[in-house]
C-alpha cells in the first residue's frame, strides 16, 4: 500500500488560534476519503497547507513521497484541487475557462473535449459560465482540476449547495474517478451521508486534531452487542437469560449485550435452538462522529 498523504505533527495557528494542533494521519494511494470534522475543525487550513496556500509553523507534509516546502512546485504539478470558490470567469463560455487555466498551467488543450465531456458539460462548453448553474460550475471547476491528470484531488466540500441531482452526478464522477482511473480523492463534507455512501476510508478531525480515521466499516463496527435471528424469539430470550446473558429486545428483535455472538450460539444449540443469523451490531456514522468529537457534523 503506498502512501498518498502523509502529514506528520502539523501545526498552524493564527494568532490565539491553533487551526491545527499537531495533525497526524496518513491516506493510502487509491481511495476515496471522506474528510470531516465540525465546523472551524481545521479541514480547510489542512487542505491550504498541504497545497501550499498556508505555511505551516511546525511538522511535515508529505505529498506522493515529497516534501511540501521545498517539494510543492513539483506537487502542484500532480495534484489537483478545488479549495474555495473555484476561480472561474463569468464572462468566458465552459471551454474557454478550461483554455485559460490550460495556459496558465501549461498545459495543452488536447483533453479539454474529453474532460467537458466527463463531467457532462458539452452541451453547454459554448455558454458563459455566469448562466451557469452551481452545480454546472463545480462540474467545471471539477474538470479544471483534471487538466493536468492528477494523481491525487482534494476537494474542499465540492457537494455544498449543489442541488440532489447535481450532487448524484457529481459523486459518480468522483466514484468513477477513483474505480476507474486510479485517483486518489481527499473530499471534505461535513454531509455524513455524502460520506456513507462514498468514502472508502474516513479521516475525522476537531479541533486541528485527528480524532479517529479507519475504513468505513472499521469505524461503524464497534457496538458491543449482537442481534439474534430466531424462530422462537421468546425461548431464545429465555434461555439465553438463564444462561448469564444480558439480553434485551421485545418481540423479533433479541439482542444480546457484551458478547461477540459465539457464545450465544452454543447456548442457542446447546438446547436445539439454531439461530439463522448473529449479526454484530453497527453504529451510524453519526453515532461514530458525535462520540468522538462531541459535535453535530
Ligand atoms: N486566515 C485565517 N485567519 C484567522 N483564522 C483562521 C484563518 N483560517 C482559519 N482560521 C481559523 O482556524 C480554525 C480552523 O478553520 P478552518 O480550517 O476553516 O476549519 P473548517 O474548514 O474545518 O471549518 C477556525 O477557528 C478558523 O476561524
Ligand atoms: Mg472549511
């Protein structure tokens, strides 16, 4: 597994406040990663100082194996990233947005068909961008950020005040972008749905900190009880009880507290009962985010 991102100890304070206090975390290369944290976090101020918008005071930031700071010239060329109102004219049509950020990036204009078309603006590429709409404009700033076939993107809450259907084609070109063209993604949210259903791997920051990071279903395993699929809910329940097992549920439902569902399984059988499934428990996102940053997203 090779390491996108790696910061080490980051921090950056403004004046009284620290933005980010001692920041650590790491994201392998080739996944989708959901970057939350309540607001004034430090999420922003991470993604200024990993593009070399804000100098850190202390620690390391590493970008595909380089160093930010004296690497960051030959990062920029490899990374793409929408972090604050994207910068796009009004008075140009889709198309020739993408010619101006091509020049002023040094890039050709051979991909700009392409792109436009990836991001599903071809019909519109002749139009000024000041008719467009919010969604079409991300869409665009998107295809920007592809110009020069980065291998990593951070995007700074790309799906905010997008409309549903434009936040659903926006989130397949990102899924797409990382199934089938091999990109790394870091998007901040603070949408834990956006996050559910797209994020391989989620970073959670509060405070300029790391709080917890892990893959999806690392961090929403973790209740501690089992729920128990049985013919004879009551019976299950009973013999469970008498068998030391802290048991609760009404009706179907029977869950079993502190155990990882083994021995609840021998009891069951032990008196001819076969529970067709034991399933641990798994908690929200939410749950996950409010215990460890205390915190509405
Ligand atoms: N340029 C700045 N000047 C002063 N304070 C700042 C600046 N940028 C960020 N901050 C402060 O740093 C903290 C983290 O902000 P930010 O990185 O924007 O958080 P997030 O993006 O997670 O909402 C907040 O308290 C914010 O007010
Ligand atoms: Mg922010």
């Amino acid at each position: 597994m090779s390491v996108a991102v790696r910061l080490r100890d980051v921090h950056k304070r403004y004046g009284e406040t620290r933005a980010l206090d001692g920041l650590s975390f790491e994201i392998p290369s080739g996944v989708l990663l959901g970057f939350l944290g309540p607001n004034g976090a430090g999420k922003t101020t991470t993604f200024r100082t990993i593009l070399g918008l804000a100098r850190p005071d202390r620690g390391v930031i590493e970008v595909l194996g380089m160093r930010v700071g004296p690497e960051t010239s030959r990062i920029v060329k490899r990374v793409g990233a929408i972090v604050e109102e994207p910068g796009l004219y009004g008075f140009l049509s889709g198309r020739d947005n993408l010619v101006v950020a091509s020049d002023t990036l040094g890039f050709g204009h051979e991909r700009i068909d392409e792109l436009l078309a990836f991001v599903q603006l071809t019909d519109d590429a002749g139009r000024k961008v000041a008719g467009y709409s919010k969604g079409m404009r991300q869409r665009l700033a998107l295809a920007a950020a592809l110009l020069g076939d980065p291998e990593v993107l951070f995007l700074d809450e790309p799906l905010d005040g997008l409309d549903p259907a434009g936040q659903a084609v926006l989130r397949d070109q990102l899924r797409r972008l990382v199934d089938e063209h091999d990109k790394t993604i870091v998007m901040s949210t603070h949408d834990l749905g956006d996050v559910e259903h797209l994020a391989d791997r989620v970073v959670v920051i509060s405070r300029g900190r790391l709080v917890t990071e892990g893959s999806l279903s690392e961090l929403t395993a973790g209740g501690d009880r089992v729920r128990v699929v049985v013919d004879d809910p009551d019976r299950a329940r009973r013999l469970l009880a008498a068998d030391g097992f802290t048991v609760d549920g009404e009706a179907d439902e029977v869950w079993v507290a502190g155990t990882d569902g083994a021995g609840v399984i021998r009891t069951l059988a032990n008196a001819g009962v076969y529970p067709s499934a034991v399933i641990p428990e798994r908690r929200t996102l939410e749950e996950v985010f409010l215990g460890v940053t205390g915190e509405q997203p």
